[in-house]
C-alpha cells in the first residue's frame, strides 16, 4: 500500500482521537438536581422553559393567553432561580413556548445551566460536541478522499479497505452519540424508576414533586397535573408557533380540568393547581 495512503489513514485516525478526547467527560460525583437541570438533560431547551413556566404558575406569576402563548401574571414572585426569573423576565408580551426558549435572558439563564451540568460531567459541552462531531465527518470523508486520490489495487486496496473501515465505521458510529452522558442517562433512568408517574394526580399534593414528574416524563406529567394550562398555553406536543402563536391546541383533549383550576384548587401552592 503506497505512503499516499497510509498518510490518508492515519489523518483520519488523528482526527478520530482528536473528536474522542473532545468527547470525553469528567465523572461526575453525587449530585442532587434541581427539576430544570434534571429537565435539560431529558428534554433540552424547551423541556426547561416548561418546568420553569409550571413553576411560575404555581406562585401565579404567569398564566395561559390567547390562541397557545403564556402571558406574565404579575411579578415572578419570591424565587432566585435564574431559568424562572430569566422565562418570567422575556415575557413582556404573551409568548408561545417556542418563541419564549429563544429569547435572549431565557437562553443566556439556560445555557448557564447548561455549562454548570457540563462542568458537572452530565452534559458534553456544546461547543466541544460540535467540533468534535466536524472532526469525526472529516475522519470519515478523509479515509474516502484518500482511496479516491491514490486509487489502489488488488491486495493494496483490500488491505486499505480494511484499515480504512475501522476509523470510519468509529467515526460514523460516535457521531450519534448524545449530549447526554451515560452518567446523565443512568441519572434519569434511577430517577424514573425511583418516581414512577402516579395514576392520579389527586396521589401528588407537593408542588415540588409535580415539578419532578414534569421534568422526568414531560407531556404526560403535564397532561396529568395541569392539562388545563399545558392545553391552553401551548405547552404540549409541538404547541406554540415560530410567530409566537400556537399552531394548534396539542393533542390533549381530555376533560375534568374545571375541577383542577386554580380557583378550586386553592392557588398556586399546590401539586396540582391548574
């Protein structure tokens, strides 16, 4: 097999353990989430905007709008928490969900939490996924261009062939990997098991816990605990349109939610105040 292609290889196995020392992250130790952190390892951007609007709601701070947007309902109330304050913060006009997890103070408050998960070994860093995921398509295009330039033949191709196949398929397979980490995944998994989904949300009376379940299970926690706010403010399924209106009502169509407004259900305190 001739020099030419050698260098070839050996460029895309460069590039292969130059995106693997990228990927890797530092193990994590023992840490207690809080249900936003726990809902950007599940769910990314949007699942966080959730959890932090059922927060607000809980405190009446905001409330659902017209045609699938939330509305602010006051000030944001006694709370520190800078993904709520920065959510609260961006709405000064009723938003869809989708608008409102691309506005500057919601990113800015979402993408510090994001590099505190990284920091905490839960998370690959953004900027280092993406370079990494540039260097494993090079490695892979690398060992194509190189057979396509050298041009072997016979035994030097099938020998190349071989050698080449081992970067590339590597370098294919790593580029699926998630932001997550297996910490984070196994993280989630405990969590899920440790907390199943109650039956009935009249199970669940700790607000604190029905931010939990939102976090772990998302639409069917918020089906569950507040089908009348998740319904009406664009909240499930793909709601809440790219010109800050929703395209539609989600997919929850169920009935009961008179019985869990937040009038009945005594203010915003509650697990399932609706």
């Amino acid at each position: 097999m001739g020099a030419d292609t050698w260098w070839y290889i050996g460029a895309s196995c460069a590039q292969l353990l130059a995106a693997l020392a990228l990927l890797r992250t530092r193990s994590p130790g023992r840490t207690e989430l809080a249900p936003q952190a726990l809902a950007l390892l599940r769910g990314g951007r949007r699942a966080v905007v959730v959890v932090a609007l059922v927060a607000l709601h809980q405190r009446g701070a905001v409330a659902a709008g017209r045609k699938g947007t939330i509305r602010a309902n006051g000030g944001p109330g006694r709370t520190r928490d800078p993904v709520q304050l920065g959510v609260h913060g961006s709405l000064r006009r009723a938003l869809g969900i989708r608008v409102l997890a691309s506005q500057p103070r919601a990113r800015r408050a979402i993408d510090a939490l994001r590099a505190e998960l990284g920091r905490a070994g839960l998370l690959r860093p953004y900027g280092r996924l993406l370079v990494a995921r540039a260097l494993l398509a090079c490695a892979a295009a690398t060992v194509a261009t190189g057979l396509l330039i050298t041009r072997p033949s016979g035994a030097e191709l099938a020998l190349a062939l071989g050698l080449g196949a081992v970067p590339t398929v590597a370098a294919l397979a790593l580029l699926f990997l998630p932001p997550t980490t297996r910490a984070a995944r196994r993280l989630l998994a405990g969590l899920r098991e440790r907390h199943p989904l109650p039956a009935h949300r009249r199970e669940v009376t700790d607000g604190n816990l029905v931010l939990l379940y939102v976090a772990l299970y998302g639409d069917p926690a918020l089906a569950l605990f507040l089908p009348r706010f998740s319904r009406d403010g664009g909240l499930l399924g793909q709601g809440g349109g790219t010109d800050g209106y929703a395209t539609g009502r989600g997919w929850f169509g169920g009935g009961g939610d008179s019985s869990w407004s937040a009038g009945e259900a005594g203010g915003g305190g509650g697990g399932g105040s609706d």
